[in-house]
C-alpha cells in the first residue's frame, strides 16, 4: 500500500470518526445542557475549525456550564478568567517573579498565567479595561504569549470562549473592533423554550448530574483542523461568501443602496474566511463530504453580527444588524438558485 492511499485511508477514518461522534458528543452534552441546540453546534464548529467564539447572553443560561462540559468531552484542559475593572494584563498572561535558587542566587522566573490551557472561558470580557482585554489579541492570533521579550507558546488547541452580557452596560467597556474581529463568531444564547426550562428545572432539582465521559483527546482536536481545511468547496461558493462580506461594505461599487443607507462599518477579510471555514466544518459534522450553499447562509448571522457596525439612522429606524443581515442573503445572488 502506497503513502498517499494510506494517508488517504486515515483521512477518511478522521472523517468517520467526526461524523459518528456528532451523536455522540450531543449525547453526553445532553447530561448536563438541555437545548440551545444551534448554540451548541456553532461552539463545537468553532472548535473544530480552530477559531474562537464570543457569546452574547443574559445570565444563568449555562453558559460556563456548557463550555466545561465541551472541555471534559475533548479532554481539555478549562480555565475560567473572570474579568472585572481591577484585572490587570498580568493577571491573566502571567508575569515575572523573583525567585532564589538552592544556592542562594535570585532570577527571575516567568510565572504562568490562567491563559496557559486549552479551553478559556473570558466571562463577561466587557467588564475590564482595553488595556485587560488587549492582553488577549496576541494569545488569540498568535497563540503565543510575549513576557520580557520572551515568546511562550500556548498548547495547542487552544480555544477561547468569550462572554458578555447584553443587558448591564454601565461600567462595561465595549470591545474594538480589532478584537471582535477576532472571534469566528458571535453566538447569542437566549432563553429556553417552556418545555426546555421545566427539563432542566426537574433535573437540576431531582439528582444530580451524569458524569461526563472524555469521547476525544486533544490530538484529535488538531487532526479535525486539519481535516476541515481539506473539505472541498467550489470556487462559485467562496466567491458567494466574498460578496456576502464584500456588500456589507458602504461605498463599494457594488454595494447595496440599504447598506450605504443603514451601515457605518463592514465586515473584513476574515468574515469570508470564516464563512467557508465554518461551512466546511458543518458539512463534515453532517456527514457531507462537500459544502453546501447553505452551510455559508446558515452562519452568516453568527459570522457577521459582530463585525457590521450600524449608524444612527438605521438605529432612527429601528434597523438592526440582524435585519441587515436577513436582507443581504435576500440580494446576494445564491449561486445553483
């Protein structure tokens, strides 16, 4: 047997080993979150593609629930940040500490910060300074940390998770843009339908919790970035995704005449990038071998919510990003319609 069919036949079992293990994780998610199913598939495309995510919501909905029980299923290891005005960049990265050796003689000694893991759950990133969040954007791009001049890798997968809530906004610090555009997408988690919260009511009030079983390991994680790249996709696709990002863009040539209207600000290069990222990835965790048109409409609200910024007469109208969102899909063109 040749290297190529042998690496083709390993490809193929990673392939199978992502779409037998859907069931599988949903299953054992289901011990501890019940619903928020959309949420749930976004978190683990995220995940399986290699980005991160920023998830909008009220409290108590079980956000950091969910993404500890990610983390155990993965084997990962999960560290909680919880940012608050007097958090510092130190606090989070790690810093130098002076430290005196067997004979005698002090250095200085890079002392780790709770960034070094694999799941990092940032609750209510908008609580802290520019200054606090900033020391995120190098972790998330490069994942890498700088200390003194010091590079420290970050083990891989590395995944941050973001929260914030939408409904305090005194003593909160927005975030830039440059960070926001960081995060592959911006989940909104919202309330359970009535039948969800009586699940959950009896079940937290009854017993309690399942342990969660470890389904995959961290190599797996990073053979699943691999494989979700591989995904073929054609060219009359990803130009759909361009243009998606590309008309949500005031004063292009070929930008729409509501958005010249309504928005400020358009979405990036990355938008597109991880329009077909994410695209690929559901279609893998489908158990389709090639993506679909809408694999790319599916998340263009998680993928562009946070990266379109409205103006004031949009919001004189009661337009929100959402709305401009729906009626970009109804004018793009969806190539094969």
């Amino acid at each position: 047997m040749s290297i190529e069919t042998e690496g083709h036949d390993a490809e193929q079992q990673v392939v199978e080993q992502i779409r037998i293990g859907r069931e599988q994780i949903l299953g054992e998610l289901s011990k501890a979150v019940i619903g928020q199913h959309e949420v749930i598939e976004q978190l683990l495309l995220c995940l399986f593609a290699g980005g991160h995510c920023l998830i909008t919501g009220a409290p108590g909905l079980a956000k950091t629930l969910l993404v500890n029980s990610i983390s155990q299923i993965f084997d990962l290891e999960f560290r909680r940040i919880q940012f608050t005005p007097d958090l510092m960049p130190a606090d989070i990265t790690g810093t130098e500490i002076l430290e005196e050796n067997e004979e005698g003689r002090r250095k200085l000694q890079f002392a780790k910060g709770p960034i070094f893991a694999n799941v990092i759950l940032a609750d209510e990133i908008n609580r802290t300074p520019p200054k606090t969040q900033a020391a995120l954007l190098e972790a998330m791009q490069e994942h890498q940390v700088t200390a003194a001049g010091v590079r420290y890798p970050l083990e891989e997968p590395f995944f941050v998770l973001a929260t914030q809530n939408p409904i305090e906004m005194e003593g909160t610090y927005p975030l830039p843009e440059a960070q926001l555009d960081r995060f592959m997408f911006n989940i909104w988690m919202d309330y359970l339908p009535e039948d969800d919260e009586v699940a959950v009511v009896n079940q937290t009030t009854s017993r309690a919790n399942e342990p969660i079983k470890s389904l995959f390991s961290g190599e797996d994680v990073l053979r699943f970035h691999g494989i979700v790249k591989k995904v073929p996709i054609a060219e009359t696709l990803v130009r759909y995704a361009v243009r998606l990002a590309d008309a949500s863009r005031p004063g292009r040539p070929n930008t729409p005449d509501f958005v010249n209207d309504w928005v400020t600000w358009g979405a990036g290069l990355r938008a597109a990038q991880y329009l077909v990222l994410g695209a690929k990835a559901r279609a893998l965790l489908q158990g389709r071998p090639h993506v679909a048109a809408d694999d790319i409409k599916s998340l263009a609200h998680a993928t562009l919510r946070h990266r379109i910024l409205v103006g004031y007469r949009a919001e004189a109208e009661g337009v929100t990003v959402e709305k401009v969102i729906d009626r970009l899909l109804k004018t793009i063109p969806v190539p094969g319609a």
